[in-house]
C-alpha cells in the first residue's frame, strides 16, 4: 500500500534503524521508544492488523513472532525478560494500520502497561 508508512519503510522507501530482517518479517526501532529497548516487528505483506492474518497470510504469525524473540535475544534483554504486544484496532490503540509487534524490555516492565 502507498500510503502505509510501514509498507515504506519494508520496501526502503523510507529509512529507519533496522534491528533485523528475515524472510517475511522487518524489525526497526521505534522512534518513539516507550521503553529503553522498543522495536517494531513487522511483516513485509500489508496486513492491516491481527484479524487479517488467515488464509493465504497464515505464515505471517511464525515470520513475526520468531522475529521478535531473535531481536529480544540480539538486543540483550532475553535473559532479564521482555514484553510483546500487538494493539490491534483503534480501540486496541493501534496507530499504524499495518500488523506490527513492539518487543519492549530493557527495564521492568510494569502492569498495567504504561
């Protein structure tokens, strides 16, 4: 899609700093970081949010999810734990209408989220 900016950044049309890439997935720093480690996993494929994964898309969720334990484990926080969440929806409190995962960690994570 033109106008998503994640499908941009997947197809290096806008810049951003990668954390990690694998087949089907993109992992980038969040630019606004809520905790010391904050990246985005996404998939390559438009999909605009959680609901839309089935069918042709069922690979999707293995692509992504392995993808954000990888970059807990390249960024140092896998042993000491992190945090993964996907906001699916405008009440779900997604921004970007394109499936993404923030893998957080880097401090204790506290709950509720915040």
């Amino acid at each position: 899609m033109n106008d998503c900016v994640f499908c941009r950044i997947a197809a290096g049309e806008i810049p951003a700093r990668l954390a990690a890439r694998a087949e089907g997935a993109l992992a980038f720093h969040d630019l606004n970081p809520r905790a010391p480690v904050h990246v985005l996993v996404i998939p390559t494929a438009h999909l605009g949010d959680a609901g839309a994964v089935g069918g042709d898309a069922h690979s999707v969720w293995p692509a992504v999810m392995e993808l954000a334990v990888e970059v807990a484990r390249r960024e140092g926080i896998a042993d000491a734990g992190y945090r993964l969440v996907i906001n699916s929806g405008s009440d779900g409190g997604q921004s970007v209408a394109h499936l993404h995962v923030h893998v957080l960690g880097g401090r204790r994570m506290t709950w509720p989220p915040g």
